[in-house]
C-alpha cells in the first residue's frame, strides 16, 4: 500500500486514507483529518473529526469481514465509509449523515 505524507500535518498515512487535491497548480495530499479541518474551515462551520473502532461481523458462511470507518466531510454532509479490510481493492459501504 502507498504511503504518502500529509502537506498541511506532515505524519505519514496511506494514500486510502487521504484526499488528493489540486489547488489552483499546487498539488497536495491531505490526511482525512486535515482535509475535514480544510473543509470545515472554508464553510465556516465546527466540525470534531472522529473515529470509530474496526468491526469484525460473521457472514451467513461464518467467514469474519473486518470493516473500517473513514468519516469525510463534503460541504454540510458528512459521509462515513466502510470499508472491508485495509487493502487497495475494497469494498466499501457509504453512510451519508
């Protein structure tokens, strides 16, 4: 998996778990968190970036699917996705609030 470095905090994350953008001819790459605190900022509303714990469920065949949450706010929605393990090809499950 990718790893990319966030251009606002510096940490290190992988590339699922950050936003690529193009400003103006600046391109960055933005950690969700930084990227919600961006978003959050330019509509000039509060918004508290969360997490959620992974979850493990058993299937109808007892087989264990791990999801893990990422929340991202979009204008006034935020959106929540699930997604099926950590790897590059997942499934995701999208949760509009």
């Amino acid at each position: 998996m990718n790893k990319e470095q966030c251009s606002a905090c510096k940490k290190s994350t992988t590339s699922t778990a950050g936003v690529f953008l193009q400003i103006k001819q600046d391109h960055q790459f933005l950690c969700l968190n930084c990227y919600n605190d961006m978003m959050a900022e330019h509509f000039g509303i509060g918004f508290e970036n969360i997490t959620f714990n992974p979850i493990t469920l058993k299937d109808s065949d007892e087989d264990e699917h791990t999801f893990y949450f990422q929340t991202r706010l979009i204008g006034y929605q935020v959106i929540i996705e699930a997604k099926e393990g950590l790897t590059m090809i997942s499934k995701a499950i999208n949760f509009l609030c």
